[in-house]
C-alpha cells in the first residue's frame, strides 16, 4: 500500500467524467511496458484508482499515462485525461 491516491479519468467532449478502467491503468503500470523504474511505485487498486509512492512525479505521470493511453487506442482524439491526487485522511 502507497501513501497516495490518484484519480484517473477520461474526460469526452462534453466534459463527462468516466474512470479509467483497471485494466488501462494496470497495463501502463507493468514496468515492462514504460520501461520507466518512477512507474515503479504505482499499484492499480481499481477502476479510476492508483496508489503511489512519493517518488511519482504527478505531471510526469500524466504525461506518460496520455501518451500510453492514445497510442493503445484507449483515449480518443477528442478526449483528454484526467489524474487528481486525491486528499488522504489519517486516523489519529
């Protein structure tokens, strides 16, 4: 378990929010495919959802999660995508 949550999701024309399947997010995340040891830290915990150590570089992330997207064909031309470190609260 990492100490980050991100959110990640498709976002159409419209502006409809939908998450990202597990499976797009998990085939990004197997080192093999980005070849990338900052990917390393992730771990896809469900539809829209990724945990990650400090070490992940946000913008980086988003960058590199795009282009894997579009160049798999998951991400259409006209949409773009969506990745929101969310607020994680600690139990005292």
């Amino acid at each position: 378990m990492f100490a980050r949550r991100i959110r990640v999701e498709r976002v159409d024309r419209a502006g409809n929010l939908s998450a990202c399947p597990i499976q797009w997010i998990d085939n990004f995340a197997m080192r093999n495919f980005t070849n990338d040891a900052v990917f390393d830290d992730t771990l896809p915990v469900g539809d829209g959802l990724l945990e990650a150590g400090y070490r992940v570089p946000i913008e980086r992330l988003h960058t590199a999660m795009d282009e894997w997207f579009r160049r798999k064909g998951y991400l259409k031309h006209e949409e773009t995508l969506r990745i929101t470190e969310l607020k994680v609260e600690t139990v005292p």
